[in-house]
C-alpha cells in the first residue's frame, strides 16, 4: 500500500512540475508575442513619421521669411495634393512679394480650389501684370475658359518676364490650339532667350514632337540651365526617342544634368538613374564648401528619389528631410509624399 502511495506521490509531483513548465511556456510565448506586436506599430510609426515630417515641412514653409520659401513651398502643395492647405496658400494671394502671389495663384488653378476663386477675380483687377496673368491662369484651371486670352495676350507682350510667365502657362494648359502662337514666341526676332526656351518646352508639353530637333540643340548647350530645360521637355514628350534621349543624358559631364535625367526617368517608369542618386551619398562629389552647388544638387537628388521611388533610393530621404538647406528639406518633402514607397 505505501509502495502504491508513493508511486502516485512521485506521479503526482511529475504532473505538477510538468503543468508548471506548461505554465511558464506559455506565458513567455504570450510575452514574445506581445513583445513582437509591439514592434509592429512602433516599426510603422518611423516609417509614418517621414511623411508626417514632410508635411510639416511643407506647412512650416507656407510661412517662411523667405519668399523663395514660400513660392516653393506653394508648389510643393499643389505638387502632392495637400488639400487641407489650400487655405494657408489662399492666403499668399496677399504676400507682398510677386513670386509668392503668383505660385499660389497657379497652385490654386491646378489644385482646383474654388474657394479662393473671388480672390482671383480681385487679383485680375489690382494685381501687377505678372499677378495678374497667374490669376487668369488660375481662373482658366477653375473653368473660366475665357481668360485664356489673357495669357494669350501677354505672349506678345514687349515685358520679356510677362512674356516669358505666359509662354510657361500656355505649356500647362493642355491647349494644343495655342501651339502656333508658341512656335511664333519662339521665333520672333525680339523674343529673348529665355523666352526661346520656355516656349520650347511648352511646345513639348504639349506633345508636340517636331519640336524633339530644337530640345537637341539645348541638351547640348554650354549652360545648364538651357539643358536641364531640354531634359525636362524630353520628359514632357515622353515617347520611346525622349526616354532613349534621356538615358544618354546620364552620361553627361554634369551632375545635375545626370540627376535631372534620372527625375524624369522615373516619371516614366524607368529607374536607370538610380545608381547616379545613390552615388551622391555614397561617392560625394560635391566641394562642401560650395554650399550653392551641393544645395541644388541635393534638390535635384530629392526630386528624383520621389520619381524612381523604390527602396533602393528612399533610404536616403530621412537625412534629406533633416538638412540644413530648405530648400533640399521641401524637395525631400516633396518627394516622401509623391512616393509609394515611403509610408
């Protein structure tokens, strides 16, 4: 009988110990899974502060000292669609500065906002004519078809900088109709160079490709700008000749042209200039005491990562939203809110 009762005491002992490690495992499994669930939202929550950051960047913009700030910062809005901003660039209709009057009249064409459509009407009629135009710009977008003519009208305009502005939104109005006054712009003896080149590339967006000849003579220019201009046609056209065109731009011997190319590459689809973004952090080229050069290719940098937008690329956005340059912050922040990728 004891033998019996001992023999059921170990039994009993085995069973307890074994329920107790049951116990133990279960409840750690229970905390590891805890653990592992709270990562989750924490992981999501650095990857939702990029995004979150960049709009703020963009907000904080909307109010900046700098005009320059500011104008961009118009863009930017109506750029990646931030709609509940709209109010804050309502109210740069009133800015003392031209640039910053005229970027938020266009962002509110673009972005459609009919609130803003009286302060446009007002602008027609005590605005500069530079404002002006931006405002009949803005009227059109809203669906006021009329004030077309009123950028028509200052194509021909003896002011080079109205004319200039007008060529610029004829090219966003999708109006194929205005393309002969374009080519006139173009031509004319007393158009400047300027003028020239922002009428051809108002002529390529438009889609119209027998201009893809005067592009090459700008993507092989002496000057920057006049290329980087050429570049964004070519990506403006966008046909299979563009894309081939844009690929050999990659090769070119300046940077910022490279980058530009890779931008609009990937506006179509196509990441064959990311090695180009991910060399300017991996191989810096730039003299960092050339603080204007590593700005504007840092912007350009920005913008293409928005474009290619994968992750080989978007790593990089984090130290751009951090920099010390603005203007390289709201092109990052520009492009975290283009991009899929970033969440």
């Amino acid at each position: 009988m004891l033998k019996t009762l001992n023999k059921y005491s170990v039994f009993a002992k085995k069973r307890s110990l074994i329920a107790f490690f049951a116990i133990l495992f279960l409840i750690f499994s229970a905390g590891c899974k805890e653990k592992a669930n709270s990562l989750e939202p924490a992981r999501k929550s650095r990857q939702g502060s990029i995004k979150n950051n960049a709009e703020r960047i963009i907000k904080d913009a909307l109010s900046d000292p700098s005009p320059q700030i500011r104008a961009k910062a118009a863009e930017a809005v109506a750029e990646v669609r931030l709609r509940q901003l709209m109010p804050e660039v309502q109210k740069l209709l009133r800015d003392d500065f031209v640039p910053v009057r005229f970027a938020a009249a266009l962002a509110i064409g673009n972005m459609e906002y009919y609130l803003a459509r009286s302060n446009l009407e007002r602008l027609l009629v005590i605005g500069d004519e530079n404002t002006q135009l931006a405002a009949a710009y803005g009227l059109y977008k809203l669906g006021y078809k009329q004030y077309l003519e009123n950028i028509k009208t200052a194509v021909t305009s003896s002011d080079q900088t109205l004319r200039a502005n007008a060529v610029v939104l004829l090219g966003k109005t999708g109006d194929k109709s205005v393309l002969s006054l374009l080519y006139w712009a173009k031509d004319d003896d007393f158009s400047e160079p300027r003028v020239r080149y922002q009428a051809t590339e108002a002529i390529a967006k438009l889609g119209d490709e027998t201009i893809v000849p005067k592009l090459w003579t700008m993507l092989i220019s002496k000057f920057v700008d006049n290329k980087i201009i050429g570049v964004r046609a070519m990506g403006a056209l966008g046909t299979r000749e563009a894309i081939e065109v844009l690929l050999t731009k990659l090769d070119d011997d300046i940077l910022e042209v490279q980058l530009a190319a890779a931008e609009q590459l990937g506006m179509l689809g196509d990441d064959a200039g990311q090695e180009i973004v991910i060399s300017v952090f991996e191989k810096p080229v730039i003299d960092p005491t050339d603080k204007d050069a590593r700005e504007r290719v840092m912007v350009l940098a920005a913008l293409a990562i928005g474009r290619i937008d994968n992750q080989a690329v978007t790593g990089y956005l984090p130290r751009l939203i951090e920099d010390e340059s603005k203007l390289v912050r709201l092109a990052a922040a520009q492009a975290a809110l283009i991009s899929k990728t970033v969440r």
